[in-house]
C-alpha cells in the first residue's frame, strides 16, 4: 500500500490545529469554568464552614446567655424569697411586739385604775371612819376627834429615843402638816413636846394640808414622825389575811 505522505502530513497537521482550536476556545474555558466552579464550590464551602462556626458560636453565647438568665432568675427568686421571708418576719416580729406593748399598757392602765379605785375607796373608808369616830367621841366625853388626834401625836413624840431624835437636831426648818387646822392651844402643846425631845435652831411652821387623812405630820431635815389614820388602816390591813 502506498502512503501519501501529503494527505498524511496535511491530516497531522489538522489533528494538531484542531488539537489547538480545542484547547484555545473549548478545554480551555472548560477548564476555566471547572476551575472557577471548583473556587465558587470552595468559597461556599468555607462560607457554609465559617457560618457553621458562627451558628455555633452564637449557639453557645446563646446557651451560656440561658444559662445566666437561668442562675440570674434562680437568684432573683431565691433573694425574693429571702426578702418575703425576712419582712414577714420582721412583720410578725414587730406585730409581736406591738401586741404586747399594748398588753403591757392595757394592763398597766388596769392596775393603776384597780389602785385608784383601791386608794379611792380606802380614802373614803379612812374618811368615814373619822367621821364615825369623831361622832362617837363627841358623843361619848365631849372630846374632839382632833384633841385626841394630837394627844396621840404628842404622845408618839414622848416615845421617840434618842437615835430618833437625832435625825431631826439642827434642823434648818421644821413643818409640822395635818388634815384640820390646830388650834393655838394643840400647836403650843406640840411645839413643846418637840423642843423637850429634839434641839431645832428654826421655829416650826405649822400647815393644814387636805392630803393628810386625819393625821399630824412632823418633818424635818427630811425625816418625819406621824400619826394618822390612813397609816393606822393601811398597818391594821396589813395584819388581815389576804383574801
């Protein structure tokens, strides 16, 4: 067989300008498109990854933010628990003692009304029974329940010892108090039984005053020596029997 070199040689060069007009205007935008195609999928890929990150990322912030708002809530509440506790203790606490303050005033208020009313009625019982005894010395020797009072009086001075009388000597005033007026007569009789028993350097002054139930009162340098009928009551209830 014979070769025709020509067509041979015109077929090879053929094969090599359509070898290049492929690769210059098909493999090589082909090759082009892949290796752009293979850089879009790259950079979605890496886009996709980072974003993946991100997600992940803010999917953690997101849980630790839960978590705060969690140990936070939890927190809240507990300190409201604590403060809800606490002030009801306080108000309990304080209602307590309100109560009782007022229990303590209420029964203060009770007993010092139950002594005004005691000391009420233990004056008036001192009073009548002056008025009684008054009357039934009157009837009886013609002798004023205030004689007798101040013969009384005199005679308590007459029993004093000298350890009494002491307390009374160099006195700067001297007061002598009674329930009615003394006449001129009583209050020489008693000026006398005080000098012969007690060295005073004043004159002693002689006061009526109401407050004194049926009684004289002597005083001095802060001590006193009395007789009255309050005195006499309050000492014969004490011997009584408590009922």
């Amino acid at each position: 067989m014979k070769i025709d070199w020509f067509t041979f040689i015109a077929q090879i060069i053929n094969f090599l300008v359509l070898v290049w007009l492929l690769k210059r205007f098909l493999y090589q935008p082909i090759l082009n498109a892949i290796d752009a195609r293979e850089k879009h999928v790259a950079a979605q890929l890496e886009d996709a990854a980072k974003q993946k990150t991100e997600a992940e990322g803010q999917r953690a912030e997101f849980q630790k933010k839960n978590e705060e708002f969690e140990q936070q809530r939890t927190n809240l509440l507990k300190q409201a628990n604590e403060s809800a506790d606490a002030e009801r203790t306080r108000l309990l606490d304080q209602t307590r003692t309100e109560a009782d303050t007022l229990r303590e005033r209420l029964e203060k208020e009770r007993d010092d009304e139950q002594e005004n009313i005691s000391q009420s009625v233990f004056n008036r019982t001192c009073r009548e029974v002056f008025a009684v005894a008054r009357k039934t010395l009157a009837d009886l020797g013609g002798t004023s329940l205030e004689e007798r009072i101040a013969a009384i009086f005199i005679e308590r001075v007459n029993q004093l010892n000298a350890e009494d009388t002491a307390q009374f000597n160099g006195a700067g005033s001297a007061q002598v108090r009674s329930a009615f007026e003394l006449p001129a007569g009583t209050q020489s009789l008693i000026e006398t039984a005080l000098s012969k028993k007690i060295s005073l350097s004043c004159s002693i002054e002689f006061v009526t005053d109401t407050e004194i139930i049926s009684g004289i009162e002597f005083s001095a340098n802060g001590y006193k020596v009395e007789w009255n009928v309050e005195a006499y009551l309050k000492q014969l209830e004490n011997t009584l029997p408590a009922s």
